[in-house]
C-alpha cells in the first residue's frame, strides 16, 4: 500500500533534498500504508525552511505555493499531484485555550521534537522516500497493532493545548475503529470545554469526516459518554434516555437515533442524525411527539446555518427530516404516495433509504415496509413517464398559447395538468395533454359567457 509514496515523483523530490536533511511523508498517509489501506492525501514534512524550499525548486518541475508560511506550510505541485509540506516545528499554543492555531510557532531541524508536537502517536510516523524505510520515535507503531490511540505526549498538554484534538480523535474511532487509551480518554472527558473556543466550521469538518467512518455508532456513543455532544450539539444530546413506547422501539430516543446512523447510507447520515433531534423538545413542550419531524425539521436548518453548511446540502438534509414519518402507520392510499414522491422525487432514494435505516433502528425490523412500497410506487411512475413537474411535461407553454391560455392562467394550466399525470388520471403523452388543455379552456370560456 506504500506504492503512492514510492512513485517516481516523490522520489524525484526527494533526490532534490540535501542528505542531511530529507524529505519525509509523515502522518496519515504512513498510519494508513502500514494498515494495508488505500489512501490518497500525501503529507510530506522535512527540516527545510520555506524559502529554502522555494529557492531548492526553483528551475525544477515542481512548484510551490505558500499557504501558510507562519505555520512552516506550503503546497508542492508536481504533475497532476499536489503535497503538502510543513517545515519541522514546535508549537505553543495560549495555556488552557483549547485553541486549533498556535499562537507561537519555532521551526526545528529536529524529527523527534516535530513527531512529540503531534496529537496522536499513530499519526506520528514518518516515512524517509528515498531510503524506503520507516522512522517511527514514538512507537507509533505498536499502537496501530494493538489499534489504540493515545497521545504523543501528556494527554492533559496534548489535548489541553488543541480542542479540536478531541473531535480529531472520536472521529478516528469512527474511521480507524481503534479504541481510546484510557489516560487519553480521562482528559477528553475533562477538557471537552475546549471544543468552545473552535471555530464552527472545523467543527462541522470534523464531524461530516466522523459521520462517514465505517465505526460511526461506536465514536456517537463516545461523544456522548464523554460530554462532547453536549457541547456541540445539545439539541441531540436532550435526548439521551428519553423513553419510548416499548411496542415500537427497543431504544431511548438517543440511542435510537445512533443506531439509525449506523444504518444510513454515508451520504445521508446527518439526516439520520437529526431526523429524531425534536423528540425531547417536543415532549417538553406538548407531552407528545407527534409534531417531532416538522419541529425537527425547522431544528435542522437551525443548527446546519449555525454551522455553516451550504444552503443546498441544509435544505436537502432538513427536507429529509420532515418527510421521514410519512405513512408510518401504512395505511396511506397509493394516490397520497404518488403526490409525496412528486414533492420529492428528486431525494426519493435518500427517503426510502432513511426509512428502512430509521425502522432497522427500532430494533424489530429488517426493513421498511412503506420504503418497499414507495420504491415499488416510484418505478410504476418512472414506467407511465409521469410529470414531476411542468419542466417534464410532455407540453410546453407555448403550447397552451395556441390553445388560448395566458398569464397567470398558462401557469395554473401546467400545473393542473402535472397535479393529473401525477395522479394517473393522465398519461403524459403530448395529444392527451393537448386534449385535455383544450377540453379544460372550453370549459372555462363557457363559464365566462354564462
């Protein structure tokens, strides 16, 4: 698995480097090889500074581009593949902030130094490209055998000084499916105060990462256990033992909602994050949760603006929390299920999908039957060509002009006749439609006259 980090164009880099001071891959893409699975980022770190870097490629066909020169950081383009590049280096960071940036950086020619200044010892591998060989300081190693995490110096300095440290390492649990060493948890637990002083966004980052490792239901409960869903997500963590009916659920809301995760498609694991999220609200509020998907709904845009996801994914991931408790008794006819697939055939797969995960997350079921008969409804459809809306009508506007209509009226014309396809009252096919537009204009002349 190392054949990235032994390609052509790292060597040819590396060759480029002075012997005393070597390039170097470093971190995940080092923990990953070892671990016999593919990767595709290539961190590379060295003793060179910046400009030294700069001044050694000049000429050459790789290029460099600074991102950040304070931080000893700067992209190496070569080819179709960039890497980034970070010079040797302490870091200091404010005591008890928490804070993700150093507020003092010192570059150092020192390996062993720039490995302790690292978070995790599995992550603080490096890997010399032009002798092949490993260089691991802090025995690292042994941890990804015994799939352990555990800091590379004093959990209290490592996980103290960097909060978002703490959110890095539950989503190793998820990717990784690697325990937490036990003095390393014990601090999490004690420090997860310092998640409030990181920016939402890396929050967010952190979690979307977490949400879709293969270990996601065990790094949730973590999160929970520890106190870090209190902190960046409240809103979920209310609903820890919050009871529900035996005959439907075997699981508090909370646990639930993990269990529906664990069950979701990656892609649409936030949904199953927050599809449930209202449920202590609302039995705050009213008693009940009866109104849970509409509230949670609303909740959903809420927190996804405050942490800054695009307005595009928010309303994706929200409308798929306020449509997941349609027919959850099954007693809908098939005509309200054709108008649910219109409103939303374009997440219709996302829909079913989390339905069968929210009922394999009772704790009883295999599947969902309205998921089973939304697909089978949702193909019929596809089959007769139905209209979803005006754009795939099988008639245009210009079309109903020569027909007479205008307007407002044009408009409500298309509508009506994509709410008829929709039913199957109609087939989309253009004479019937025509037909059916004059038929309608008749009707509405004669009315005028009378």
């Amino acid at each position: 698995m190392f054949s990235l980090l032994r390609s052509e164009e790292l060597k040819t880099l590396a060759g480029l480097f002075p012997k005393d001071k070597p390039l170097y891959a470093v971190g995940g893409c080092v923990r990953d090889g070892l671990r016999g699975v593919e990767f595709y980022d290539i961190d590379l770190a060295g003793a060179l500074l910046p400009e030294q870097l700069k001044d050694l490629l000049d000429g050459t066909p790789f290029q460099v581009h600074s991102a950040s020169l304070r931080l000893g950081t700067v992209v190496i383009k070569g080819g179709d593949r960039h890497y980034e590049y970070t010079t040797f280096r302490i870091d200091s960071y404010p005591a008890g902030s928490g804070e993700h940036t150093p507020s003092k950086v010192e570059f150092t020619d020192d390996l062993y130094t720039d490995a302790c200044r690292r978070d995790f010892k599995c992550n603080a591998l490096y890997y010399d490209i032009l002798k092949d060989e490993i260089i691991d300081p802090l025995d690292g190693r042994k941890d990804i055998e015994d799939k352990i995490l555990s800091t590379t110096v004093d959990p209290k300095k490592v996980l103290g000084e960097d909060g978002l440290r703490i959110m890095r390492m539950m989503r190793f649990v998820s990717v990784l499916g690697y325990k937490i060493q036990d003095d390393t948890y014990d601090w999490a637990v004690k420090l997860a105060d310092n998640l409030r002083d990181i920016s939402v966004e890396r929050i967010r980052d952190e979690l979307d990462k977490l949400l879709v490792g293969e270990h996601c239901y065990e790094a949730l409960k973590l999160m929970n256990q520890s106190g870090v869903l209190k902190i960046i997500l409240p809103e979920l963590a209310l609903n820890d033992k919050v009871a529900q009916k035996p005959q439907f659920h075997k699981y508090d809301v909370l646990e639930h909602i993990f269990k529906v995760v664990e069950n979701c498609p990656p892609d649409i694991r936030l949904a199953g994050l927050f599809h449930d999220i209202a449920k202590a609200k609302c039995m705050q509020d009213d008693g009940n949760t009866y109104m849970h998907a509409c509230v949670g709904e609303e909740m959903t845009r809420r927190i996804m603006k405050k942490y800054r996801y695009p307005i595009k994914q928010t309303e994706r991931i929200a409308r798929l929390v306020g449509g997941h408790m349609f027919d959850v008794n099954g007693n809908a006819r098939d005509i309200k299920y054709r108008r649910f697939i219109a409103k939303n055939y374009d997440i219709i797969d996302d829909m079913t999908a989390l339905f069968d995960a929210d009922s394999i997350g009772t704790g009883y079921y295999d599947y969902s039957r309205t998921a089973s008969k939304m697909r089978d409804i949702y193909r019929q459809m596809l089959k007769e060509k139905v209209a979803f809306n005006t754009s795939m009508l099988a008639v245009r506007g210009e079309d109903l002009k020569e027909l007479g209509y205008s307007g407002k009226e044009l408009g409500e014309e298309l509508k009506r006749l994509v709410g008829m396809s929709v039913d199957g009252t109609i087939a989309n096919e253009r004479r019937s439609l025509l037909k059916e537009a004059q038929k309608q204009r008749l009707k509405s002349e004669n009315g005028e006259r009378k």
